[in-house]
C-alpha cells in the first residue's frame, strides 16, 4: 500500500533519536519489487559489515561480524538486525557515540541480488541463499 510505513521498522524508529542522529527515519513508501542491496562497513562497538538486501519496501539486515569473502566454500555468521528503511542503502556519515550503533560507517559494496530460493522460507528459517 502506498503511503504506509511498513510495521517491520517501527523497531529501527525506536532505537533510534533521529534529532541526534544522521540516519534517514525512511518516508511513508509501500511495498517493492527491487533487488537491491548495500555492504555497509561500520565502525561501532565492535568492527563489522552490515548486509541489507531490498525485500518488500524495506531492507533486511544482517550484522556481518568477519566481512564477506570471495571464496563461496567460506561460510560467515551472520546476526539478523532490524529492518531498515529504503534511504538507507546509500546512508553514508558519522552516528554520534552514544546513540544506537555510534561511529562510522560508509557504503562499501552495492548492486543487485537474486534469490536462490523462497526469500521468506529462507529469512525465516535463516537459510537465505542469493546472488549478489
């Protein structure tokens, strides 16, 4: 539905002070068909990537702790995070130390992905397989 927030980043919204912080807070915008997806390095906490591939209107997210690899046989863990909003595949900035997920992060990797399978089995079962 166009013009709605999808209900999934209600929880990005709350962890989040959009006065103090760069982050786009993501307009109303409905569902979408795209395949577009972002590597995110981030400098927070703890070093780490951030994966997040378009899937209805929104991108799931994943925290990438040891980075992607180009070798297929390597397997990453990787922790599933809130969605985020469509604005934030080219977010780029500097999130203030002391909110969610302070210090730097930049784009590091964007295109499209394909799926290899049901997207939704796979997100729930945490078996996603795709093509970048």
């Amino acid at each position: 539905m166009v013009g709605v927030v999808p209900a999934s980043l209600s929880t990005y919204r709350k962890k989040r002070d959009f006065a103090a912080s760069p982050e786009p807070k993501g307009r109303d915008m409905g569902g979408g068909d795209g395949h577009r997806f972002v590597i995110h390095k981030h400098w927070a906490t703890a070093d780490h990537y951030d994966l997040r591939l378009e899937v209805d209107g929104v991108l799931k997210s994943w925290a990438v702790p040891k980075g992607p690899s180009l070798n297929p046989a390597d397997k990453r863990y990787a922790a599933e995070t809130e969605d985020h909003p469509i604005e934030y595949i080219d977010f780029e900035g500097v999130i203030p130390e002391g909110e969610y997920g302070g210090g730097p992060m930049i784009v590091w990797d964007t295109g499209t992905w394909a799926p290899m399978g049901d997207v939704e089995e796979g997100i729930q079962t945490g078996d996603l397989k795709f093509r970048l």
